[in-house]
C-alpha cells in the first residue's frame, strides 16, 4: 500500500514503491503502471539522492522491471549504486578498525545507524544511504576516545558548527555537550561521538545503563559487533525522526525494515511500556503510522489500533505528508520546529521541561562567540570578552539583512 496523500506526483509515488527491500505483488502492479508514464527521471533521482533512498530505487528498478526505465537514467542509478557500495563498504571497514582500537584500549562502544543499521536491518550494506559514522560511548571515556581518534588522524569538528546561520541542517544550532564531531579531510570520514542519545533539551533518555544490558550482535565485515536491540533501536529511530520532523524517507524507511525484518521477535507491549515511561508513546506511534501509511508496513493489530485512534498524532503525520516532497528551499523557523515538537510529545511536564531547555540552549548558542565572529572582528586574546557584545550586533544585522532580502524577493515575485 502507498499513501493516497503523498504521490503528488507520480515520480514521488513511483519512489515510495521502490523505497523498501522486498516488493509485494501490489507494490510491484503499481509499478508497472507507473512505469508506462512520461517520467522526469532527472527529478526522481535528485529526489533519491536528497532522501537517502537512491541505493533502494535502483535494487527494486534492477530487480523488476529494469527494461522500463530509460538506458541512460538506468545506468546514472548504476552509477550512484556502485558508488555507494564503495562507499559503504569503506566506512564499515573504518568503523570495524575503530572498533578494534577501542577495544584494545578496553573501551565500550555502540556503534549504531550507518552500517550498522545498514546490516542488521536492511541485512545488505550496500542498500543504506549513509554519510557518517555513529558511536555511543560512556561519559567518562569521551576524552580517551577523542584522543584515540586524534592518533588516527581525526580531528576535532568541535565549535566550527556552532552558529545559527546554517540552514543546511537546522538541529546544529542545539547540539549540547553530548555531541562530538571528528573528520578526516582527506578521506572524507566523519565520526560523530555521543555520550546520550539525544540532547537534554528534548527530553528524552534513552541513554541509560539499560542499553548497554539489552545490546545484540550483528556481522559487519566479517566482524561480530554490539549494537542496540531490535526494541531500543525502534524507540530510537522514532524519536530520531521526530527530531528531525521525518523530513527524510530514509528514516521512515528504517523503521519499515526493522519491523519487518524484527516484528515478530519484538515483545510490542513491552515496547509501548516503555515508550510510555520515557514519555514518547505518540513519537513511537507517528514513526510506526508513516511506515504503514507511505510504505505499507504491517503492523501487529494492538499497535495499529492505538496508533489510528491518536487524531494529535495524526494531525502531525499529516503535516509530515504535505512537507515530505515539497520543493522549497525556505528554511524552517524556530517557531514553527517548536510547535511540532510540542505536538509529538505526550505529557505536558515534558512540553515544560522543553521550552525551558531549549531556550537555555538557544540562548547559550546565540551569546556564544565562533569562528564567524573572530573571522569578521580579530580581537587580540585578552580582549576576547568583547566578542560576548560583538556577536548578538552581528547576528541582529546579518539577519535583519536576510529578512529584508526575503521581504524584496517576495515583493519581486509578486510583480
């Protein structure tokens, strides 16, 4: 089944077909028929590539009906495949050497997302769009661990993200203190290092020793690795999403597979009892009702039940639906991300625990100097606490600009 709401277009429905890693003879009749349509191919493989699903379109396109799609696109989806194989076979083997280091330095590590979802859910690395390498270590190892990475020619990412400026990844602003970038230019290798599995200011977790009793092994690279079980791992990807407003079919892809790759050894009432101790029963609900209402994935009927009776939920789904495939480049406000986080959540103590920390976050990024500010107004080191007056002046014209420049193309295009 696909949804009814989201295939504005037919590239878009066409793409929800083939975002999965088996095809049902419904899903494979639809395809068919929308594969006699005039296509702009072009736009369907941009589309992919922004969604994270360009490997899952080319593997249902080749296994199905590879004769219907135009040479020249098929072979430009070959080519991002292929490309992708490498790739993800490349940072699983860097994932896997890190690893090894850890553990001979006796560190425990949660290696989770990337190609560790790649091969435990979608059992085949080669079928998950990924940029980065994800890591959950203890509190108290972060400083030995960036020291690791530091011997292996990492280096810290720490600060150079700290701006409310960037519109290209609108969480980067609220990164706390639980989040920590190394990169290796030169091989284009990102390592993000956590301590917690979401900030504080979203009220959620999951980052208790609990995880690291429930852990379960999965083969990578010929490598036996520990990661999040089936139940915490759905937990996370439905709260991963939220954050993000499930502006990426990729996320509501992993959870498509990992309930149908995990459905029937998850103890579902033991799942929705913890989504309800940690507050996050209608996050859970929104990412199961998206990966049953765009990709058709079967649920246990208790489930699905309680999840069509939440109409708060569904209203938030819906607005997922209208934005999923929208073209616009205008960055979402701050507003408007604060409202849909309010709305995902179950209580309202958390919806208070929110807005309290999340301004605290906000605050802190907005007074705090960054490269930017020391970029445009040198200032010698004991003349630093300048930059504290400094950096709300520039923001204030820098975005006063923005807004002008916003308000004059609107009229422009009004004309």
């Amino acid at each position: 089944m696909v949804s009814e709401h989201a295939e504005t277009r037919a590239e878009n429905e066409l793409l929800l077909c083939c975002a999965r890693t088996h095809l049902e003879a419904k899903t494979l009749e639809r395809l068919k028929v929308l594969l006699r349509q005039e296509l702009d191919w072009q736009y369907l493989i941009r589309t992919a590539l922004t969604h994270g699903v360009m490997p899952l379109l080319y593997s249902s396109l080749d296994k199905s009906f590879p004769q219907a799609v135009p040479k020249s696109s098929m072979d430009q989806l070959r080519d991002h495949y292929r490309a992708n194989v490498q790739h993800s076979f490349f940072m699983a083997a860097e994932l896997c050497k890190l690893l090894n280091l850890f553990e001979t330095h006796k560190i425990k590590a949660i290696p989770f997302k990337g190609p560790v979802l790649a091969a435990s859910v979608y059992r085949d690395l080669s079928l998950r769009q990924f940029g980065d390498l994800d890591i959950l270590v203890h509190k108290q190892n972060i400083l030995s661990v960036g020291e690791l990475l530091t011997s292996q020619g990492y280096k810290s990412g720490a600060g150079e993200s700290n701006d409310v400026e960037h519109d290209d990844h609108e969480d980067v602003a609220y990164l706390g203190p639980n989040y920590y970038v190394f990169i290796q230019h030169d091989r284009g290798i990102r390592i993000d290092l956590q301590w917690r599995i979401t900030e504080r200011y979203f009220s959620f977790s999951l980052d208790s020793e609990r995880l690291w009793e429930r852990l379960a092994p999965v083969s990578i690279a010929g490598k036996s690795v520990l990661t999040f079980a089936p139940m915490d791992l759905l937990l996370i990807l439905c709260v991963h999403g939220s954050k993000h407003r499930w502006k990426n079919l990729k996320w509501i892809c992993d959870v498509a597979e990992l309930v149908r790759v995990h459905k029937e050894e998850i103890d579902w009432g033991k799942v929705q009892q913890e989504a309800s101790r940690l507050g996050i029963e209608r996050m859970l609900g929104l990412g199961l009702f998206l990966a049953n209402d765009f990709l058709g994935t079967a649920l246990p009927e208790e489930i699905s039940k309680k999840v069509q009776a939440d109409f708060r939920m569904q209203s938030v789904a819906y607005q997922i639906r209208e934005r999923l495939f929208a073209q616009s480049d205008e960055p979402t406000g701050d507003f408007q991300r604060v409202i849909f986080y309010l709305k995902a959540k179950d209580r309202w103590q958390d919806r208070l625990q929110f807005c309290l920390r999340y301004l605290s976050q906000w605050l802190h990024t907005v007074m705090t100097p960054n490269s930017k500010d020391r970029a445009v107004l040198p200032l010698p080191a004991p003349f630093f606490f300048l930059y504290y007056f400094f950096r709300p002046l520039r923001l204030a014209v820098n975005f006063g600009w923005l807004g002008l420049t916003r308000i004059y193309k609107g009229n422009d295009s009004a004309k």
